[in-house]
C-alpha cells in the first residue's frame, strides 16, 4: 500500500510484514513476473515522477528511468546566453515567457521554476543553474501489465506505462528495454490490458480530454475512439465490454468498437472502481465505490449487491489474497484497511434492484374470463378468414371508388380549386349573381403565401362563345399582397335560350408561361330571364 507517507507497506494478513521509504509520492503500483526462475516470486513495481522502482523479495531491486524528451533548442540559446552573461535575469524571463507562449515543445522544470521565483531571488537561481545542461523529462501517470506470450496467470508479463508526455511505453520485464511505444491525442489517467504482447494484444487507455483510445498490436495510433459525456474517473473491462466512470456521478457500458449499450445513474460522486472475478463461477461485476461511503456492485447495468462501509473507499482490489480466491480489499479516505472474504455459498441475483419503475406496474392485471360468445366469435374467424377478408377488400374498394367520384365531382363544380405548382400558393372562390340573361360574376383570389408578393398574374376565362359572351375574357391581375382577399369582376351573357348551361373555366397564368397556376371551373347557372321569354 502506498500511503501520503511515500512508503511502501506489505501486509500478511492483517499485520505489516515489511515497510520500504519512497523517494517521491507514487502515482501507480503493479506486480508481476519477471522470469520463469524458480520460486514464482512476483515483483513489485512503484511508479513514482520518471522513474519505476522494482521490489523483488521486498528489496530494491531495479530502477527505469523514462527516457529524456527533446528539449526546446530556443530556450537551450536563451540559458546560453545567460550562461555568457549576454542577458539580464529580467531579459531571461521576458524571452522565456514568449518562448512558452509560442512554441511547442513544452519548457522544461528548471525554465518553469525560474518563471515562478521572485525578482530579488532570479539572479541566485540562474547563478545556481546556468552550467547545467537543460534536460526535459515527463513523468508517470497509470501503470499495467501485459502477458509476454502466454495467457497463464504465473506467466511472466511486460510493464504498460502511460506517461504526462501522452505516450504508452511496453517495457521488457528482464532488460526494462522499451519494447513499443505509442502516441495517443490527450494525457492517460487510466489503462485496461488485455492480450499478449508477442501475440496480439488491445490497450485501452481513458485520457483526460474525455475519451477513451483503443491502441492494437503494432499500431502507433489509436484505432476506436470512445468519447464520454464526462471526465472519467475509472476504466473496467469486463468480458469483451469496457465500463467506464465518469465524473458526472454515471457508469456507462460501450463495445470495444465504441458502441454504448447503458448508463447506470449513481447515488453519489465515484470515488473509485475494479473488477470482481469470481473464476470458479464465470462472474464478473464492477465494484464502485462511492463517495456516501458505500460500494455498490454491478452486472451489467444491474445492480447486485451493496456494501456499507465506516469511510469512503479510496481504492479496491479483488483477488487471491492468502489462501482465499475471493477477497475484497479496500483503503479508506482515513487510512483504514477493509479485508472482507466473499462466502463459497454467495450467490449474486441477476436482477435490478436500482431505482426503476413502481412495484404496481409488475402486479398481473384481473382480466376477465374468456366468455362463451367470445370463443365462438374466435372459431367463426378461423374457420370464415377468407371470406371475411374478401369482404373487406370489396368494402375497401367501394371506399376508393366512392372518394374517386367525389373528387372528380368536385371538380366539375368547381368546389374545390386545383393548384398545379406551389410556387405561387393562391386560393380562388367563384360568386355567380343574377337570374339571366346577364350574370355578374366575381372571383376573390388571395395569397396564402407567408410574405411573398405575387405579381404579373394574368386571369384568363375559357367558355362555349355560342352560349356565352362575356366583356373581359382575358386581364392583368393586380400585385397580391400576402393575407388580403382580392376580388375581381366581370359580367358573362347568355346567348341562349333554350334553358341550358354550361361550365367557364378560369385560368390564373405568370406572365411568360402557358402553364396555368391555377385551374376552376365555374358552373353557370340556367338563364331565367330568357327561358322566360
């Protein structure tokens, strides 16, 4: 355990068996199998600033040093030319201060540390490291393992580092040689491993930026990308699905190529989360730990179990612990150490127990007993389908046919006018008035549109010239103005007097077409005054 103490605490049992003094505050701890000699012993290795400290027999054992990154080659003139005495301390700043602004390859510690030092104590600190070399190096931020080439839990397994300069390094258990090195688009926070690094293997990796980055065998960029509502706060993969916490107080469910199956809503900020593995029954859950001092377990997104705890749970760990396959692991915001050992006779249910629905939508409704006339209504349509369809079919038919003569009715009397284009909306109403032979005939035309003007109409009247004869066949609409109703009119008359009629057709053209945007036809009523006569 690696407390706010920097040391590192193995326990045997409840009782502390060895201590070790960090020399920086870890950031990460993994334990592995570094060969195959005999006794198995697993080491284990601290990530702490650049370096990783490997503890074999609980004795310092190995220490990797993450390589240095190239320095910015102008802030490497700058300190040159304070190493000369070419510039002032206040120069120094100003240009490095420009320097961390444009530039970008990041400044390094030393250049950083002179920009946050006061004035009178600028000049002792360059005096101090001006002969120094300039050297930029990044720092650890999560740490993995990986198996070398066999999926066996004793096989020896390589070191996943994720790094503050972006990158996921691969390092070789026995030489801690860089084996692959790989570049993501944000900072890791979090790894999740699986594979075999001389097989095939898949990194996933949950970045600061909100997203998670799945890295493949010899691929030196990421190939799926998971974006998240929310900053994630842990990353689980459970079968071949990755769970991952955000800090939006949610546990959501994704494919391994980025497709979301849940989103479980929690009672309280996540504090932290693993895996729980029960091998000998094939069940596998994710532990949450809450910050209302509670862990709640899910499968899925189905909640399975809760466990109460005296402080918030900080970190957790199932696993082998002694001789017990099952145990639970837990450290407290306080310091404290929870050992809980899961029963050989605990079952988990698979049920929602989380908040959902109320319990009446599961109460079974008291539908009535089927009656007599109901199962013979039953048996007359399974015996009689075809003929009730065909029935059916001819009602449906006659429907049609009947809505058919009605619209071609309308159109004979004029009831409804046609538009044949929607890029004039225009709506006509026809008034006949008079007994004959002389009628006055007036039709109100508006625009419908929503504040288009319509203009260079032209109205146009078609009729039987041996029935009809009429002053103004042919006119010039006036401009429309949208919502206004404007009425025009003419007198039609009758040259008969035989008691007939007939119908005039009424066309509204543009200017320049032959096709009419609007169509009526006026029924004419009969002339009374010359069947009169």
């Amino acid at each position: 355990m690696a407390g706010h103490t920097m040391r590192l605490k193995v326990y045997r049992g409840t009782g502390l068996a060895s201590e070790s003094t960090l020399l920086d505050l870890p950031s990460a701890v993994s334990t592995f199998l570094m060969d195959q000699n005999e006794p198995r012993t697993p080491a284990v290795a601290v990530a702490s600033g650049p370096f990783v400290y490997v503890y074999k027999n609980l004795r310092p054992y190995f220490k990797f040093t993450l390589p240095p990154l190239d320095a910015n080659p102008l802030e490497q003139d700058v300190w040159e030319q304070a190493k000369e005495d070419m510039i002032d301390p206040l120069t120094l700043k100003e240009m490095l201060e420009g320097i961390r602004e444009k530039a970008e390859i990041p400044l390094s510690v030393r250049s950083l540390r002179f920009l946050a030092q006061d004035v009178p104590e600028m000049e002792n600190f360059v005096n101090l490291h001006k002969g120094q070399p300039i050297k930029r190096q990044t720092v650890i931020t999560c740490m993995s393992t990986l198996k070398k080439n066999v999926a066996d839990e004793d096989a020896v397994s390589c070191l996943v580092i994720g790094t503050e300069s972006a990158d996921v390094l691969i390092l070789d258990p026995e030489a801690f040689t860089i084996l692959a090195k790989m570049t993501l688009p944000s900072v890791p926070a979090f790894l999740n491993v699986m594979g075999q690094f001389d097989v095939e293997y898949r990194v996933m990796v949950a970045c600061r930026d909100g997203s998670i980055y799945i890295l493949r065998r010899e691929s030196k960029r990421p190939k799926y990308c998971i974006e998240l509502s929310a900053q994630p706060m842990g990353l689980v993969r459970v079968h071949k699905n990755i769970v991952a916490g955000c800090s939006d107080e949610t546990l959501q469910g994704y494919t391994q190529k980025g497709k979301k199956l849940w989103t479980v809503y929690l009672p309280a900020p996540l504090m932290t989360m693993s895996l729980l593995d029960q091998k000998s029954r094939g069940f596998q859950a994710v532990m949450v730990g809450l910050a209302n001092q509670v862990v709640h377990m899910y499968q899925d997104k189905n909640l399975v179990d809760v466990i109460r705890t005296q402080d918030v749970v900080t970190s957790i760990c199932f696993g082998r612990y002694g001789r017990e396959d099952n145990t639970l692991i837990m450290t407290t915001k306080g310091g404290g150490l929870i050992i809980k050992i899961l029963k050989r006779t605990a079952v988990f249910e698979e049920k929602d127990t989380s908040l959902g629905p109320p319990m009446a939508q599961s109460i079974r409704l008291s539908v009535p007993k089927k009656t007599r006339l109901y199962v013979d209504q039953t048996l007359r349509e399974r015996e009689n389908a075809v003929a009730m369809h065909r029935v059916f079919q001819m009602d449906l038919y006659r429907l049609r046919l009947m809505a058919a003569r009605a619209y071609v009715k309308a159109l004979e009397s004029s009831l409804a006018p046609v538009t044949s284009t929607l890029q004039e909306p225009l709506k006509m109403n026809a008034v006949v008035q008079g007994i004959g032979p002389t009628f006055k005939l007036t039709l109100h035309i508006q625009n419908t549109s929503a504040g288009c003007p319509s203009i260079n109409l032209l109205v146009s009247f078609l009729y039987d010239q041996s029935l009809y004869a009429m002053k103004r066949a042919f006119f010039k609409a006036p401009m429309l103005i949208p919502g206004l109703n404007y009425p025009i009119e003419t007198f039609v008359e009758c040259l008969s007097d035989k008691g007939i009629s007939d119908v005039i057709k009424v066309f509204v053209l543009q200017e320049g077409q032959s096709m009419p945007l609007l169509t009526a036809h006026i029924k004419m009523p009969v002339s009374e005054g010359l069947a009169a006569a």
